[in-house]
C-alpha cells in the first residue's frame, strides 16, 4: 500500500511539475513509448532519434505530424542532422547518409561517430593492427558534393569526440581530453584552447564551443567564446552533462531535468521538473527530449520524445467553464 501511495505522489508531482514548466512555454509530445532513448536531434521540422532496443532510424516531420518512413538500417551511435541531411553511424560500422527530400540511402564508408554540416561530414576512421597499440583512429572529412575524402588529423592510438558547424570543427582526444582542437577547414589550420578537467559531450555554432568537463561522479557545462577567448563556467552544481547549443541557447541535463542557459542574457531557465527528462537537442526556440514522466519515475527504458516550443507562452491560469 505504501508503495502505492508514494507511485500516486510521484505521479501527482511530475503532473504538477508539467503544468507548471507550460508557464514558460509550450509542451508536445510527439511520439510515445520509446525505448531505450539513446539521442535526439532536430533541425528545422525534423527530428531524429534511434533507440538501443531496435537500433532502427527514426525521424519525424513535425509539418506533417508524422514520422517519415526510412529505408531499412541499423544505427549504432551517433544520429545527427543538418537540412535534409540525416547522418549516423550503421550496423557495418561505417557511415550512413539518408536524404529527405530525395529518399535516398547511401552508406559513405567504413568510419564511426559521424556530424553532418553544409555540404561536409565529418568522421573518425580505424586502422587495425596486429600488434601494440592495436588500433590508430584519424579524423576525415567527406564533401557531399565533390565526393571527396580529406584525412585532417594523424595517426593515434585514442579515439576522438567531434562536432562541426560552418567551417570549425572541434574535438578532443582520448590520451588528452583537457585539450580542445579547433579545425579551419578554408586554411586547414588548427589551433587550441585549454579546458580545466576532461571535456565530453562537445558542442559548438558560431564561435562558441559548449562542453562539459569533469568526472562521471561529479561534471559542469562550460563555454568558451574562441573570437574573444573566453571561457565561462554556465553550472556548478557538478550534476550538470550534455549540453547542446544552437544561437544564444544552451540547453543541457542537471540532475534529470532540462535547462537552457541563454548566453547573451546569462539566465538560466528550467523547462521540466520531474526529474524524468534526457537526451536533449535544440534548434531556434524548439527543444525536443525523452521523458518518462508518465511512468511515475526516471525510466531509461521507456519514455516519449517531447517538443518544446519556447516562443509558445500560455496563461499561468487556466478558468474552466469561466467566461
């Protein structure tokens, strides 16, 4: 019975803590019972997400409300969209790339952990050796148009972690997770900014980069502007991961809630309140998420996608049957 009654109560508070996040803006839920979330994504009216479960592309059109079909393939890591161009690493760890506007599946090579921006993806590739250190990871970059593969970095024995916007794009190493790496791809020059502690979760647009840094038991979100070199610490609340950012917003997890950090404006706002919330992604005012709130309790194995539309404000009151 008491069990019972403290499953009503957390049900009761994420309904309560749902009501009170619309005050701020708008909540949807787009697609229901998913499972095993694993990212999402979304640009423009598309969002995209897969699920360890199935391991099966989903993307859906919020124009039309509904979910595209997409050819058969199995995503392994990382889903990730520009336009109509939706990227991700498959089964046969290479890279796939599927258009939206033409319907066309094509697998680009053997590479792993791809981003997709303008006409570039970018990836990491594996050279396997019969002896120590066994294998050397590189990064490439392949031009959708010209069909050409450029290798950017050398050979070494640590895998990397990417992301790419305009013509930047960053990473950090494994042996050297402290040091950030800045690619210009019209000079091919690179350069390099220091974090304070082990960076993951790399983000950037424009000249801001977002991270976070720190250990599994304790992370913050950070920022650094690389036109005026300066880095901002957004959290110290060291339950802060996976940031993501897209003009002046930062959106990131703390503690299983979403917030957004407005850069320009230094506020930060929370947008759930149940504890139940992860995987986010940003594009304008739109943020999309999985949340298990329905289920009463942070359940990584069952949740839905979530939109919400930040520039969508509603009454802090509504009157039923008043008029």
């Amino acid at each position: 019975m008491r069990k019972e009654v403290i499953l009503a109560v957390s049900i009761l508070m994420c309904l309560i803590g749902s009501m009170s996040v619309a005050q701020a803006g708008e909540e949807t839920k787009i697609v229901p019972d998913q499972r095993l979330v694993v990212s999402t994504a979304i640009y423009g009216n598309l969002v995209t997400w897969y699920e360890t479960s199935t391991n099966v592309p989903h993307i859906y059109d919020l124009s039309i409300g509904k979910e595209l079909n997409v050819p058969d393939d199995r995503v392994e890591s990382n889903m990730e969209i520009y336009e109509n161009k939706v990227v991700w690493q498959n089964g046969d760890d290479g890279v796939s790339l599927y258009d939206t506007s033409t319907k066309k599946l094509t697998h680009i090579t053997e590479a792993y952990n791809p981003d997709v921006y303008g006409n570039n993806i970018i990836y990491e590739k594996i050279k396997w050796l019969q002896d120590e250190p066994y294998t050397l990871h590189s990064l490439y970059i392949y031009n959708m148009t010209t069909k050409k593969e450029t290798k950017i970095t050398g050979d070494i024995n640590a895998d990397y972690k990417t992301a790419i916007y305009g013509n930047k794009i960053v990473w950090v190493r494994a042996d050297n997770p402290s040091i950030i790496y800045i690619y210009d791809i019209p000079s091919k020059k690179v350069s390099t900014t220091s974090a304070s502690d082990s960076v993951s979760n790399l983000d950037i647009y424009g000249n801001v980069i977002v991270w976070q840094s720190g250990s599994d038991e304790k992370s913050d979100i950070y920022m650094r502007d690389i036109s005026i070199h300066k880095t901002i610490q957004i959290t110290k609340s060291g339950s802060a991961i996976e940031p993501a950012i897209y003009g002046n917003r930062i959106v990131y997890i703390n503690a299983n809630d979403i917030y957004v950090y407005d850069k320009f404006t230094r506020k930060t706002t929370r947008i759930t309140s149940c504890g139940c919330a992860y995987a986010p992604s940003i594009y304008n005012d739109k943020i999309v998420y999985a949340d298990s709130h329905e289920t009463g309790e942070m359940n990584w194995e069952l949740g839905s996608i979530y939109l919400y539309d930040l520039s969508k404000q509603v009454p802090k009151f509504k009157h039923q049957g008043m008029h």
